[in-house]
C-alpha cells in the first residue's frame, strides 16, 4: 500500500549506515519490500548491531519507500532522489536509490502479477473426438471438442485450492458461436489499439 | 426376422398391426401423419394424446385400445432410427409384423421423406458432458491499483455457462492479451481439426 512518508521514515533509514556492507542494506532492502516479518526484524537487528525495536522501525520504513517509488512509478534517478530531504547522508542517498532502480521492474511484475484479478487462465488443451454411437444411435460420425481450461486464482482463499479445472464440450456450432465472439473481441481490441 | 428389433416383441405388437389394418386410406394416412408429427417433437406427449383422442372420437372408437395400438408402432421407428435403417428395410419389418403392401409402402415412404430430421434430432439428443451454453465477455483496462498507481494493461474477462446436469455453472476467468491470442489460435486449430470430419 502507498502510504506517504515522514520525516520519520527517513530518521529511520539512516540506521542503514550502521549495516556492515553494502550488500547488507541491498538484502534487507529487497526482503522488506515484500514484507515485514518478526524473522527479518531479527535478522536485521544481529546483522547491523541495533536493538530489535529500531531493526523494526528500519524496515517498516524501507517497506513503505520501496512501496511509495512503485506506486508512483518513479524511475528514474532524479525522481527518486527527490524524495529524500535535503539533510539526508548523500551517499546512502545514492546507494538507496540505486538498489530501489535495480528491482523495481521486478517489483512492478511481480505486483501486476498478484493483482486483483479473476483466476487466470493458465492453461487451455482441447482435442476433437468423433462420436460413432450413443444410446440414442447406434451408428454416427459426429465431431465434438473437449476443451480444457486451467485456472489459477492468484488470490486464492485459505481453504480454497489456487488451481482449478473446468472441461468444456462443444458441439460444432457451439465453437464457430465461440470463435465469432472471439473474432469481434480481436476487433474491437484492433480497435482500442489503433486509437 | 426383424432388423428394427433384436428381442422377441410381445403378441399384442402383432396384434396391433393387424388391427392397423383395418383402418382405410384416409384415416391410416391421419395416424402416420400424427405419429409422425410426434417423432419430430417428441416432448409433445400431450398434443399426442390429445389428437389421438379426437381421432378415436371423430372415428368412433375407443381411445384407450387406439393409444395402445399406437404405442406398439411407436416401436418400429424408434427401432429404425437406433439402427439407421433404411425406409425399404422399415418397409420389409412392417410387411414381416403384418401390415399390408399399401400401408407398408405409405410408412416407409414417409419415412424416407422424415429421415434426415430425425435423425439430428436423435443425434442432438446424444450426451454431452458439461456442454457449453453460453459465453459472455467484456475487456478492458487496468488503470490502477493498490500497489500500483497507473497501470495500462489490456484484460479480458469470460464468463462460460457450463450445463452441469439439469442446472448451469459460471465459470469465471481472466486473460491477458497474449492469452486471449492463444485462446483464439487454439479454438481456430480445433476448428480446423473438427472441419476434417465434415
């Protein structure tokens, strides 16, 4: 969630100047952006010598930074640097700024890629059978589709299981009904894309 | 030897033949014609019934044996239509039961005539195992979210309306663009596929 930050948060990213290397700050910087957990805060707090409530503070900070630069999108250099106040140590500026470019794509397609959404779609197989009797006839050559869709919910619930199944027959008119709708959807995206 | 039966009919579908045969031209051509009409909508029972009660009336007849009698023909076609047989093999199974030449050749004329009918409906009738009923869509674009304050993808939502038994499912999902493109290719290569059978 974007919330804004204060001078506070700022206060408390300076505790990254006690870390013992700059791939200490890279790491702690990237675990907080995903999230704030008792571990990190533990970790954090051996790794860079500071007391457990401070550790707390630093990374609850970091992950509100790193979360404001991909809400707003801000990538580039000068848009990041703009954030920190004047007073702010310039080198750790720099080194912040320079890890927060680095992984914001990653940020942005992994966030895109958990977003709200309907389960997606994730898999599609068919295949196309003939059917040669039934109880209703006992000699016929009718074609009929399976399809088969994967789906993946990417929020799924705590019971719930995040991939499910569902087959589909179609008769032959049913998947010409289907690839007329699909048709008119490529359409009016062709549409929506050359605006 | 019957082709439209493999069992041993019971004597009263004889019996029913014979009687089939007392009937003159007009009133056998309104039987067929009504029987006919049944085979082509076989959830009408009702206009069925009816019709054969106003028949059995304007005729003079009991309804009750004429019901009977004509459920015993019902026989052949429904047998006929399971079998695919042809109208001259109906006409020699009709012969073997004991209707005359004139009836005979009258059904299985009309038989031929109504073939092609029902047979798509017979086949129409074959299971189909979560048949597609419907699909609805829309798309759009993901302007924004909590994590992100401006977004600009392309997304597709399907509903599919799946039969399930006697009740429907809605099955709900979402595609990106490349997705959606896949989804396309792969219905118009089963489509193709489906075509090599026509």
């Amino acid at each position: 969630m974007a919330a804004g930050l204060s001078s506070e948060d700022f206060t408390n990213l300076q505790l990254l100047l006690k870390a013992p290397s700059k791939d200490a700050v890279r790491d702690v910087c990237v675990q907080s952006h995903r999230a704030v957990s008792q571990r990190l805060t533990e970790n954090t707090a051996a790794t860079f010598s500071i007391p457990a409530a401070q550790a707390a503070q630093l990374i609850q900070s970091l992950h509100t930074l790193s979360h404001h630069v991909l809400f707003y999108n801000l990538t580039s250099p000068e848009q990041i640097l703009a954030v920190f106040p004047e007073s702010f140590h310039s080198s750790l500026k720099n080194l912040i700024t320079k890890i927060l470019l680095e992984n914001s794509p990653a940020w942005r397609t992994e966030a895109l890629s958990r977003q709200v959404s309907l389960p997606q779609l994730k898999e599609l197989d068919w295949r196309v059978d003939l059917v040669t009797g039934s109880d209703s006839v006992s000699r016929m050559a009718v074609p009929t589709c399976l399809v088969q869709l994967k789906m993946e919910d990417p929020c799924p619930s705590a019971v719930g299981d995040s991939i499910s199944t569902v087959t589909v027959e179609l008769s032959r008119e049913s998947l010409d009904t289907i690839l007329d709708g699909l048709g008119r959807i490529r359409d009016q995206l062709s549409a929506v894309a050359g605006k | 030897m019957l082709h439209f039966a493999k069992d041993v009919l019971p004597d009263s579908v004889s019996a029913d033949f014979q009687n089939l045969n007392k009937f003159n031209e007009q009133q056998y051509k309104r039987l067929i014609e009504i029987l006919f009409q049944f085979l082509l909508d076989p959830k009408e029972t009702d206009r069925f019934m009816r019709q054969l009660t106003e028949f059995a009336g304007e005729h003079g007849i009991s309804a009750g044996p004429l019901r009977n009698l004509m459920k015993s023909v019902l026989l052949v076609p429904q047998g006929a239509l399971k079998k695919n047989l042809t109208a001259e093999q109906v006409k020699q199974d009709l012969l073997t039961l004991g209707l005359n030449e004139e009836k005979a050749a009258h059904f299985s004329s009309q038989w031929g005539e109504n073939y092609a009918a029902l047979s798509r409906l017979a086949v129409g009738q074959t299971l189909m195992v979560n048949q597609l009923v419907d699909m609805e869509w829309k798309f759009g674009v993901t302007v924004g979210t909590s994590e992100i304050q401006k977004v600009g993808n392309v997304f597709l939502q399907l509903k599919l309306v799946v039969r399930k038994g006697n009740s429907t499912e809605n099955v709900f999902m979402e595609l990106t663009l490349a997705q959606f493109y896949n989804f396309l290719h792969e219905m118009e290569r089963a489509k193709a596929s489906m075509e090599c059978f026509a």
